[in-house]
C-alpha cells in the first residue's frame, strides 16, 4: 500500500497494526478481537502466502482450520506437508513435515487445502500427547468425519512416521460416543487412575421402563454414574 518499513513499524508500536508473522500483517484491532483458534488460522494463511504451491495444511493446523476442538497444543506453530514429499527447514512458527500425502488425503475447504479429517486424527497422534490427541480425535469420530475402521487403516500406513508411537493407544482408548473436550479429558483421568472404563452416554431408565435421562458415564456394575459440568 506504499508504506515505509518505519511507516509500518511505527503503526505495529501503537497497536494499529499486528505482525503475524515476517512479512505478515493485519489491523491491529481485528488480531485483538480474535479467539486464540482464529489467530492461528491468520497465522496459517501467513505461511501459505509464501509457501510452496503443494503445501497443505496438516496436523493441528488441519484439525483447527476445519474447527474440530483441540486442547493443550501449541497453537503458535503452523503445521504444513507437501504433496510432493518433500519439506522445507523448520521456522519458529512453521514445521514443515515430510511424508506421503496423496491427493486423495487432501481436500480444499473454503480455498485453503487440508488433510483429510480421518489423516488429521492420526497426524495429531504424532505431535501431541495421547490426552491432547484423544481430544481431536474424539471428535472427530463422534462428528462422523472419520470412522474407526477408516482411523485403523490411516494408523497402519502411518506405523513408521516419526513420534507415532502413542497413535494405538490414541485409538484404543478413542470413542464415537464422548462428546466434548470435558468428557474426553474426565474418561482418561478414569483411565490414567487406574479405574475400570465407564461406559459412556448412557441412557437411564426406571424400574418401569421409563426414560429418567442420560448420563455422560456409566458403571453399571458398581451402580454408579458420572456427570461432568
């Protein structure tokens, strides 16, 4: 738009402008009136503005862009692959994987080019801990973009990606059933202490057979349910 180097650094110092990134920037005011998700996805389309044409947004970038729920991630770095297999250098706010993504795994969502939902589930396996990971998978699943068996097959080709060592624990702790972060969270605090699996969203009747209600977890055999809120 024709300003200086001074003219914009002088704008970023009093708030009229935000530097997203190198080269990157937007009104100031709109950057501060965005939920940390929306920044992320500002900071994305930065990155794909000078990133190579067969760049794709992966990982956690894929899973926010497309807004399933994501929880105890770093949303301060982008995450991109190339369909041509190869990457670039890691940057502070970009990692650029490098692996096989064929372009029946990518699609474009609102002009900006995603991994697919069941290829992003088992992605967040790889860069996130196994509750952060179970959060977006959960989803997922429970959304209907990806089924178990359709995570099971992604997880077989990806058994020798790097950090993918937690991706069958991921699954085998994973439910179309859990509904939210909160549930999510509270069914591995079951299983990280050592209590048995609750079964969840169950629906509860009376002794007539009447509905009283559903409840976000259920042992049966102990007579005991559980509500999160």
């Amino acid at each position: 738009a024709g300003y200086t180097d001074n003219q914009i650094g002088l704008r970023v110092k009093v708030g009229q402008l935000h530097r997203i990134r190198r080269g990157a920037y937007c009104d100031g005011e709109l950057w501060r009136s965005l939920d940390e998700l929306d920044q992320h996805r500002l900071l994305c389309r930065a990155v794909l503005r000078t990133a190579h044409p067969l760049t794709v947004l992966t990982h956690t970038s894929s899973a926010v862009e497309r807004r399933f729920p994501v929880w105890g991630v770093d949303l301060d770095v982008v995450h991109t692959t190339r369909t041509d297999g190869k990457s670039g250098r890691h940057e502070r706010d970009w990692v650029q994987h490098r692996g096989q993504l064929p372009d029946s795994q990518v699609e474009d969502v609102k002009d900006v080019r995603l991994s697919i939902p069941g290829r992003c589930a088992i992605e967040m396996t790889t860069v996130a801990e196994v509750e952060p990971a179970l959060v977006t998978v959960n989803a997922i699943l429970h959304d209907g973009a990806a089924t178990m068996e359709g995570l099971s097959k992604f997880a077989k080709d990806a058994r020798y990606w790097p950090q993918s060592l937690t991706t069958d624990l991921v699954l085998r702790l994973s439910s179309p059933k859990i509904e939210s972060v909160a549930e999510t969270r509270t069914d591995y605090l079951c299983y990280m202490s050592g209590l048995p699996r609750p079964e969840p969203q169950v629906v509860v009747h009376d002794k007539e057979g009447k509905e009283l209600g559903r409840v976000d977890f259920l042992w049966a055999k102990y007579g005991v349910f559980l509500e999160f809120d």
